[in-house]
C-alpha cells in the first residue's frame, strides 16, 4: 500500500514573503549607508577643497597688492596692530577690511567680495614689521572656515604669511 503524501504547499506563500521581505530591507539599509558614506565624504571634500582654495586665493591677492602698492598707510607704524589692511599704489587706495565674516577689498569706487559663499574670514589681523630697509614689511594673519557642515566639525584654513611693498 502506497501512502498519499501530497503536500499543499498553503504554508510555503508566507514564509517567501518574511525571506523576501527580510532580503529587501537588508538590502535597502545597505544601499541607504553606502549613500550616507559617500554623501559624507563628499561633503568633506568640497568644505576642505573651498577653505584651501579661498586662502590661496587671498593670500595672492594681498601678495599682489603689495607688490604693486607705493606705501602702507594702515597699520602706520612698526609693531602696530590692526585689523584694517589701507595702502596707496600711485593715486589709487586700497582697504582690506572684514565685514560680516567676510573679506572685503574696497578702492574707494568698488567693494569686492575675496571670499566665496561657502565660507567666512575671522581673526584677520596685520602687524607691521620692523625693516632694515625702507620698505614695510607686514605680517598677515587670518582664519578661513568652511560653512560646510561635517561631522568632524567645520574645516579651517589658516594664512600666515609675511609680505612687503617692492
């Protein structure tokens, strides 16, 4: 005598679904971390990227300005201290000033944004060196931050450096 073992399989719809659906969500929170890792690096990247462009970016801008400038009227005397940049180039005066957390260039008929949108200047400071020579000799200081959010806080870039008039 033969057994009937017909199986009805009504049980087997059920758990397909709890293994695909397990699978799914496995999959899916999967490809959601891939995305926050590369969203994350991204940002990190683009805050270092703007806060090392914009300090090279001021820094030759100040360099170039001295070079061609004829006197520093601002800060006036060596060991002074300020947080305004003014020099004279022929007939033609320029201000290096912060506003806002922003860098500002002003020749007395444009003012000139250096910084870009994604991050502020603090700490911008200019001291004026003692020289052997008649040339002045400043020392220039400044902080650049990204606005850009990480997770490891804000990327900063600082400018030291140390320029003259020709």
């Amino acid at each position: 005598m033969r057994k009937n073992t017909h199986f009805s399989g009504k049980g087997t719809a059920i758990i397909e679904m709890v293994i695909y659906t397990f699978l799914l969500f496995t999959l899916l929170i999967v490809i959601t971390d891939v995305f926050a890792t590369l969203f994350d690096t991204q940002k990190e990247s683009v805050s270092y990227s703007e806060s090392q462009t914009d300090a090279r970016f001021i820094s030759q801008k100040l360099i170039n300005t001295l070079s061609t400038a004829g006197n520093v009227l601002i800060p006036v005397n060596p060991g002074d201290n300020s947080n305004i940049l003014t020099i004279q180039s022929g007939t033609d005066t320029y201000t290096f000033f912060l506003s806002g957390g922003n860098l500002i260039s002003d020749d007395g008929v444009t003012q000139e944004r250096l910084n870009s949108f994604s991050t502020n200047i603090s700490n911008f400071n200019i001291i004026r060196l003692q020289n052997p020579g008649d040339k002045p000799l400043l020392r220039i200081t400044a902080d650049v931050t990204s606005t850009i959010q990480r997770a490891a806080g804000p990327e900063t870039e600082k400018i030291n450096l140390t320029a003259g008039i020709r």
